[in-house]
C-alpha cells in the first residue's frame, strides 16, 4: 500500500487509489460537484483541485492516483485559491436567482460557495441561455441552472441504462440533454428522477404537485385523501434534521392531520391487497403450464415500480406479457379510494381528491397514464415526493420534531409488515413468499425464516431457490418443485438480468425488479444525497417498522380480508380485475430517432 501525506499526516492508501479516495480514508473532505459513488471520475468540474508538491499547478483530486510518497496538501492557499476560483467560474454563467429556486436550500453550489467564502460576483459572464423542459408529467428541466457536472448523464447512462441525457456541444456551448437538444418527451426517458436526485444544483427537479395540493386543502367541496408509501416513514425525517433511516410513522401521520388531509391512509394497505393478486396470479400461471401444459409468459416480472414498468414498454417490448398484470399499491389505492370507500360514504368520487406521497417522481407520471381511471374518474390526482412534503410541512408552520405520534385512519390504514417491506430491493418478493408459502403448504413460515437473506442487501442481482415440500391437497402438483426466483434493482442490473433470461441463459419464476438502485428506499424523489450508507440506514429501519407489526403476512390483513368479503369478492375477480389491474403496451414507436 502506497504510503502518501495528506495534510500532513501519512497514510497506508489502497493501491489503485485516487486522491479523493484516500482523503475519504482518512476523514479528510475534498469538495466536488461531479463526483459520484462508486462511479469513475470524470474530473469534469475541477472543484476537487488540491495542491501537490512538485506540480507546477493543482491538479484533480478524483483523477489523480495516488503514488508511494506522494505529498498533497487541500487547504493550502494555492488550492484554495484555485477551487475558489473554479466556483466562481460555475457561478459566473449559473442562473442563481436563489431566492425562487426550489433547491435553494439544498445546492451544492450555493453551499460550497458559502464555504470558499464567496461573497459577491467576481467575473460577470455571459449567462446560459433559459430553456425550460416540461415536455414530461414527472421531471422538469431547466438549463440555464446546469454547471455540466455530468451527474445526471452518469445515473441515466451506467446506473440506468437509460442514457436518455448526454452531452452535446464544446465549452460553453455544451448543452445536457437528450439528443439535438430535443425534450425528454421525445427520448425514451423512464421518469426515474435518479437524474434529478443527484443533480448539485436546480438543473433538474421533479414536476411540482404542491400547490395543486394545497388548493385541494382550501376547497370546501373536496374530500381530500392522503395515502404514504413505505420507504416515506424511513426518509421523511431527514428534511427536518434527523439522522438517515429514523422511523417518523407516527410524526408523519400526525403532521398530513395538521395540513389539512380529511383522512390519512396508508399504501402499504393496497401493498398487501398486491400480495395477495400477485401471488395468486402467480399461481394460475403455474397451473397452466405445470398442470395443463400451456404455452404461459413466465417468469412473472412485479409491476409495482413505475420507472420499470417504462423500461420494459421502451426497451423490452417483447417481455410485456410477462408483467404481472397487477396495478401498483398506489394506482389499486386510487381505484379502491374512488370506489370501494366513495360507496361506503356514499359521496361522488368526482368530490374525492386522492394525493400520494412517494419516493418516486416516475409516480407522477403512472397516476397521468390514461388508463389509470377505472374507478370512472382520475384515480391517483396528486402525487407529492418526500421532498415536496416537507416543502409543505415547513411551509405550513409545523414544528415536526414537536409532533406528538398519532395512528393512520381505518381500513384503508391498516397494514402488515410484508407491506411495509415492499420499500426495499427484495421486499416485494419477500413478502409474495411468505404468502405463497402459507397458501401452498397451508403452513406460515417461522418468524425466524421470514427475511430471505439471499434476496437482501444492495449487490445489483439477487437469486434465491425455494423447493416446495408436503402442499396441501390443492397444490401437490408443486411437490419437489424448486421455485426459483431473483431480484433486481437499478435498470442497468435489470437489463443484464433480462438480456440472460431472453437469450436462455436464466431460467425463473417470479422476478422482482426495482427501478432504482436499493429500491423506493433510494428513490428519485427521497432527500438527498441517497449514498449507500443512506441505503443501508433506510432499509434497516424498513426491517425494523415490519418486524414490530403484530401481523407479518399480507394476506392475513384483517381490512384486505373484508375488502373481499364485502366488495371485491374474490381474488383475480372480475371486480378486482377492472379495478386492479391493467395492461401494457411498446412505446418503442415514442422514442425520437
């Protein structure tokens, strides 16, 4: 291991290691504004420069390897000077109307400026020109605020597959975005928001639903409804201060009450309602092609996550038939809310305003798909990220650390902890086993047995096996079978997965696929920055909210159960079928050439 100074104290640097790098080792922070986790380094921003003895000027900390006896300094005045003046040159052609930027209280740049003690407009240069992107119904664009880190073309190029943004033009002309400078309606852009999760500054945010919301609040003739996916109660404490993956459930709930919601709901409800068709969609496909020998799409791909859902229609328009046919928690929540529960309090649905909280900007866009009005109207009206209630919470005055704790509204509230693990990469399939397994062998799985290891933590596939034994009367065609299932998160992972599956090189039944990497927990729509550590923090506090459920299992959920026995009927019925489900189709014929 090279040994190399920093500040004057030795350190034993990894071999491979860059400067960054080993600062990071030792606790010493290099600023950067193009840098990303576990990614290669661009040194395309330049603000990482550090001093070191014997160059004859600064160089990029995130490019530069390490070398055995290496000097650096970060704090000298040649490298502090030189940073300084890198920020202000990003400043000069930045759009920094700060005061009416919606990240103003979260930019990189306006933050590191603040820190390099930058005070007034040193060079006075010529400005981007505006263009504001808002082609799509879940991110907007706006290039005058972009310093071309190239962040989001790294998420949506190596994370993503996507590769919907790239860089177009030399020095000041360069231009981020799709092809010729198109809009993202144009390019086969999922709607993720990973772009705009990492995005530094204002350049790319999601499509603002609050004061849509807050109209909705002030109508007298509205019903307002709030329903809070998952990975929200693991993430929301963040915007005001709390450490990454503290459980704010019950704080949460009770701040929705105070902004006015008629009643608070929660979408891991319609979570377990998904289990429950899931599985048994499932098990129909099995006995097709097990007991009847019929030609079935399998394995069955979850359709919970809207990002993904995109991808297959643009990418992998041949693999739509092996989508689960089921409508996300949070589109069954709409449909239920406008029907099931309008008839129970015997209002017009057209007087039910449905508002979601998510993680996920892609959400915006799944409630505006134009088959999403089973119940006869807009199933989902509004979709808020967890960023945008807390934009709501301070904006409404609420002391949130001083809220006391309060319970979600029945039924539509209740839920297990299966659901709530539906936040998590591997989550999903989680809870659809434990289900399948109680349904098939008319046994629960032991509350130790419950996590699958193997389909937990953030390694990009994940692949488990499950050989079903002694099954009830019903499923002995199962006897000896191995279920084999796998897990995927982030698009790029996914499309490796199902280019094996395609060529026949993979073989599965049921596949959970997740749009971004760690699943909802990691969302486009969380507080940033979403590092691994934050992953981790999110998802063990997931694991914690459902092992303090009294009830683990989604299909035992006492309100799930009565939703069947007073209205739904039955599983993959015909009501549940127009309500609950849906179809896909290409979009391959969208995307601009």
């Amino acid at each position: 291991m090279p040994k190399i100074t920093i500040n004057g104290h030795e350190i034993d640097a990894p071999a491979g290691s860059t400067i960054l790098d080993a600062a990071g080792i030792a606790g010493i922070r290099i600023p950067t504004l193009c840098h990303l986790e576990g990614h290669e380094a661009l040194g395309a921003c330049r603000v990482c420069v550090v001093d070191l003895e014997g160059a004859k000027t600064t160089v990029p900390a995130c490019v530069t390897p390490v070398t055995d006896g290496m000097t650096v300094r970060t704090n000298s005045a040649r490298a502090r000077a030189a940073r300084k003046t890198v920020v202000e040159l990003l400043l000069s052609e930045h759009d920094g109307d700060c005061q009416y930027c919606g990240r103003a209280d979260d930019c990189e740049l306006k933050q590191l400026a603040w820190e390099l003690g930058i005070r007034e407009e040193r060079y006075a240069g010529e400005r981007t020109p505006a263009h504001i992107d808002a082609s799509t119904a879940a991110l907007v664009r706006d290039a005058s605020k972009c310093i071309k880190c190239r962040r989001c073309v790294t998420v949506c190029s190596e994370v993503q597959s996507v590769s919907a943004l790239s860089p177009q033009g030399r020095g000041f002309a360069t231009q981020i975005g799709p092809a010729f400078a198109n809009n993202l309606d144009t390019t086969a852009c999922v709607q993720c928001g990973q772009c705009a999760a990492v995005c530094p500054v204002g350049a790319i945010t999601e499509q603002r639903h609050v004061d849509a919301v807050w109209a909705a609040l002030d109508d007298p003739e509205q019903l307002v409804v709030v329903q809070t996916a998952p990975a929200i109660r693991a993430a929301l404490g963040e915007c005001f201060g709390y450490p990454a993956g503290t459980r704010v459930t019950s704080q949460m709930t009770a701040a929705l009450r105070r902004l006015g919601f008629d009643r608070v709901f929660d979408t891991d409800f319609t979570a377990d309602l998904t289990i429950v068709e899931e599985a048994n969609e499932l098990l129909h496909r099995l006995t097709r092609a097990l007991v009847h020998g019929e030609e079935v799409a399998l394995p069955q791909f979850t359709s919970c996550s809207p990002g993904w859902i995109n991808f297959a229609e643009h990418f992998f328009p041949d693999m739509l038939d092996n989508l689960s046919s089921c409508k996300s928690p949070q589109q069954m929540f709409g449909a239920l809310a406008k029907s099931y529960y309008a008839e129970e309090l015997g209002i017009d649905p057209a007087k039910m305003t449905v508002v979601s909280v998510m993680p996920c900007t892609a959400k915006k866009y799944e409630a505006a798909r134009d088959e999403m009005t089973d119940s006869g109207v807009r199933d989902v009206d509004y979709v808020l990220t967890t960023r945008e209630l807390g934009e709501m919470i301070r904006e409404a005055g609420i002391d949130f650390a001083a809220l006391p704790g309060e319970e979600m509204d029945a039924p539509l509230g209740i839920s297990t902890g299966a659901a709530d693990i539906f936040a998590n990469t591997g989550g999903v399939m989680e809870a659809a086993l434990r289900t399948a397994h109680h349904v098939i062998t008319g046994r629960p799985l032991p509350t130790d047995q419950m996590h699958v290891a193997p389909l937990a933590g953030l390694e990009g596939v994940k692949e488990a096996s499950v050989t079903i034994t002694d099954p009830v009367d019903a499923w002995d065609f199962l006897d000896g079978v191995e279920v084999k299932v796998a897990v995927a998160h982030g698009l790029g992972n996914t499309r490796g997965l199902l280019e094996r599956i395609r060529g026949g090189k993979a073989t599965y039944h049921f596949v959970e696929v997740m749009t971004c990497p760690g699943g909802c927990i990691g969302g486009g729509g969380q507080p940033r920055m979403t590092t691994d550590d934050v992953r981790r923090a999110r998802i063990e506090a997931i694991y914690e909210e459902d092992e303090q459920k009294p009830i683990r299992m989604s299909h035992e959920n006492p309100a799930v159960i009565e939703l069947y026995e007073r209205f739904l009927e039955k599983p993959l019925g015909e009501r549940s079928h127009h309500l609950l489900h849906t179809f896909y189709e290409s979009r391959m014929k969208e995307v601009a050439l």
